[in-house]
C-alpha cells in the first residue's frame, strides 16, 4: 500500500507538527520539571503525531495508509526493546551477583580522579572498537564507571559523557557496528572505505574530547568522597562477597560480543549468567530479595534470582547514598523508556509517511549550492531526522535516501555521504532524550539526558569538525569518470 499523499504538502504544513511539539515539550518540561520525561513527553509526542496525522488526511492520504505507516515505524523499535529489556535484567542480576560492586570496587583502587574522566572515554573507546556496540558497552562497563564515579565523588553526568563519547568513537570506527555497515550500504560506499574516509573527522574530535576530559578532571573540586558515601568499598565488602571470579558474566559478554553474537542474546545470557552467579556467591542476598519467608530456601533462591531479572536490585545497606546508587535494574524499570521510544517512532513515522519530512528536505536542497553547504546540510538533516524520527537507523536511512540523488548528480564520492550520515545522525543520536539512543543511555546509566549532553564532547564535537572540513573542502572525494563508467556509479579517486 503505497502512503504517497495525493496532494503534496506545503512547507507550512510540514512545520505545522515540529512547531507544535516544540510548544508541548516546553508546556509539559514548565508543568511537571524533570519529570517530564515520565508521561508528558510521551503524550506530547503523540498529540503532535496526531497533528501530523491530520495534515496527511488533508493531503489525501487514507487513515489506513497511516496507520500502516504507524506499524512500520513502531516494529524499528522491537529489538532495541527487547535490548532494553535484557540490559534492565542485566543491570539487576550482576549488582545482586556482585559483579557491578566488584567492578566499582577495582576501579576505585586503580583509578586516580585526576585522569578519571579521559581514562573512562578511552576505555569505552577500546571496548567499543573491540565489540561494536556502544549499547552493550553502556550497560556494562558504564553502569559500573558511574559507580565508580560516585564512589571517588566525581561527577555522575561528566562520566556518562565520557562513556557515551568513547562508546560511540569505538561504536562508529568497528566494522562491527551496525550502524557502521548500515551508514555505506546506504550511501553506496564500501565499508573499510568508509572506516578510513571517517578517521579525518573522528580523529581530531576524539583527541579534542580528551584534552577537554582531562582539562575538566584535572581542574573540577572534588570533596571528600567519604562525606556522600562512607567508605565504599568497605560498604560493598560488607555487603557483597567479592572477588575477580565475579567478573566471568562480563568476560562472557564481551567474548559473545566480538564473537558477532546478537546484542540482545548475548545481552540476555549476560543477565542469566548473573542470576547464576547471584544464587553461588550471595545466597543470602537472594533469599533476602525473595522477602518470603514461606518459602523453602531453593525456591526462596529461585524467587530471589527471577526478581532481580524483572524488578531489580534492592540494597539495604544502611547508607542512603550507597542503596540509591545500587538500587537498579529490572525489567520493569525500562517500561517508561520503551513509552517514550514508541510515542517518538510513532510521531517520526507518520512525518515521513505524509511526505512532511521530505517536503522540508527539498527546501534545504534549495539553499545548498556549494559542497560545504550540502555536507551540512546532510548533517543537519540527519541531527533533525534523529529528533524527529526518534531512530539512529531512520536518521541513516532516510537522509541517506534523500540526499544520495544530489551527492550523485554533483560528482561527490559515495563516502562523503556515508561519512555525514554518521557525523550527523550516529553520533548525536544520544543527546535526543526521546531518541531509542538517548532513552536507552539515560535509562541505563541513570543520567538524564539533559544532564550529560553538555559533557558528551565526541558527540557535540564531531558534526562541528565535520561541518568546518567540508567548507574547508579537506578530504572531499569526487567520482573519477573511469569508475563512473565501469560501475554505473562514482567511486573515491
């Protein structure tokens, strides 16, 4: 069933849903502050879905033809759901195992608060190039970072930026990563060819976000970490058996992970393994979670582990700090989140199925006559595509799909477009709250997102440096005529 509107609509109408969801975002953050993000963005989003919606029916689009619209653009959100879901078990089952305690323990005795911040972005860098998931590097070795942050009394959004910025360098420069094969597959580049043509932006931005890590390390104020937490791991050792035998659930999962095993089993399999090692190594713990004293110690095990895959953590450690900071996981504790995933693919699917999303591109194609202005304008089609549609996948696909046609007539190599595809639509999809990327990293690490934006460098930096080299004209590859003719379409020279 084709969505193609029988008349097209106005630049007017395009604008009409954006201008109206800037409105209700801005109600509903002035009403309900910061938990605005717990029911109020979501209605928004819908309501301006709706608004979208009523513009195609007056363009002659049929409710059926929307409402298929509407089943495609919420199914690009099933497997980043069940993702969602296995990392909340994730998160709950390897902090009552002792693994997220183990690993925040050791990372207070080796890291120093004076290169904490670089050394997190760098390690998150590494794992994520070894992997190719920033999500599986997020939910694991972040969620125990953010620990260690709050253990050394550093802070808690600075260090979400710097895991979010190296998890994405590594994410966007592995072959691994889907995203990395999606953006050339797109574009109509090749893969290492894109890798290689993406060194000349996301070298210098990584570099740039460490100096500024280290700058910003080495001159915050920190107080006495004892004075929020206690002694921590004195805390945790009381709590928790520990030892490095609790880091196998994590050695399993990366293994899985470079292995090219799915995220969302090797992510499941990680939670299940942490039940395992729950019910081994702190018995009492999971007894305790069960809080069924009618119950025979097996199934009290049992009951313990299965609560800590759909509800969570629950410590009572006696120090208020230290139970909020391991108080988490769960299934249950991603449901808002895939809300809010939902509403925001919902809305960007009926933008796009209405024709809106391509009728404002056009205007933008207008306005772009020279290279420089064509790679902005694909980066910035991309940023918006990621506030509108919601999606890192749509960002790709779509800017992909309307910008490829211009990249082509002018004589532009395919990797120019695959490289903005990712400067722009990759890696700022983090820094949309309503985005499946930045709901995701809020719900994982515990950060708002209007709380690590301003500290996730990488992200910030990287269509800036792309944006200044394209008008610069460095590293702009064009079609030679030889390729052109021999493949039916432009290759770098």
């Amino acid at each position: 069933m084709s969505t193609r509107p029988v008349r097209e609509p106005s630049l007017l109408q395009a604008l009409t849903p954006l201008l109206f969801l800037a409105v209700a975002l801005a109600t509903a953050v002035s009403l309900f502050k910061d938990n605005s993000s717990y029911g109020a963005n979501q209605i928004a989003l819908m309501l301006a879905g709706g608004v979208a919606a009523l513009v195609g029916l007056r363009n002659g689009l049929t409710w059926a033809q929307i409402q298929e619209s509407l089943v495609h653009g919420v199914s690009l959100a099933i497997v980043p759901i069940f993702i969602l879901l296995a990392v909340g078990a994730l998160i709950g089952t390897w902090i009552l195992s002792g693994t997220v305690p183990t690993l925040i323990v050791y990372g207070m005795k080796l890291m120093h608060p004076s290169f904490f911040y670089p050394a997190t972005c760098l390690i998150c860098a590494i794992v994520a190039l070894a992997i190719g998931s920033s999500w599986t590097v997020a939910g694991t070795l972040g969620v125990a970072l953010i620990g260690v942050a709050q253990g050394l009394d550093m802070s808690p959004a600075i260090t979400a930026g710097a895991v979010i910025s190296g998890a994405y360098f590594g994410d966007k420069m592995s072959p691994l990563s889907d995203t990395t094969n999606i953006a050339p597959a797109t574009a109509g580049s090749e893969l290492f060819e894109h890798i290689r043509h993406m060194v000349w932006t996301s070298g210098p931005t990584i570099v740039i976000a460490l100096v500024l890590f280290t700058a910003v390390g080495l001159g915050a104020d920190r107080n006495d970490a004892g004075n929020t937490f206690g002694d921590l791991p004195v805390l945790l050792d009381a709590q928790f058996s520990l030892g490095p035998h609790l880091l196998i659930p994590l050695l399993v999962v990366f293994v899985l992970a470079v292995r090219g095993f799915p995220a969302y089993p090797t992510i499941l399999i990680g939670a299940l393994l942490g039940a395992v090692f729950a019910v081994l190594f702190q018995p009492d713990l999971v007894v305790k979670l069960a809080a069924n004293e009618a119950l025979s110690r097996p199934l009290a095990l049992l009951a313990g582990a299965w609560t800590a895959l759909f509800d969570g953590y629950k410590a009572t450690t006696g120090n208020a700090a230290v139970d909020e900071l391991l108080s988490r996981g769960g299934m249950a504790s991603m449901l808002n989140t895939i809300w809010l995933i939902v509403a925001a693919l919902a809305f960007g699917a009926v933008m796009e199925a209405t024709g809106l999303l391509e009728r404002m591109v056009r205007s933008v194609l207008k306005a772009a006559k020279s290279t420089g202005a064509l790679i902005t304008a694909t980066l910035g089609t991309a940023i918006g595509a990621n506030v509108i549609a919601a999606d890192q996948y749509m960002s790709i696909v779509l800017t992909g799909r309307l910008y490829r046609p211009e990249f082509e007539r002018r004589g532009l190599a395919p990797v120019n477009l695959s490289r903005a595809l990712e400067d722009g639509g990759t890696i700022t999809s983090p820094l949309v709250p309503w985005n499946t990327c930045g709901a995701y990293m809020a719900a994982t690490l515990g950060v708002a997102t209007v709380d690590y934006l301003p500290y996730a460098f990488f992200n910030l930096l990287s269509p800036v440096v792309a944006a200044i080299l394209a008008y610069a004209g460095f590293r702009i590859l064009r079609v030679s005529p030889e390729a052109e003719l021999v493949q039916g379409r432009g290759t770098a020279s």
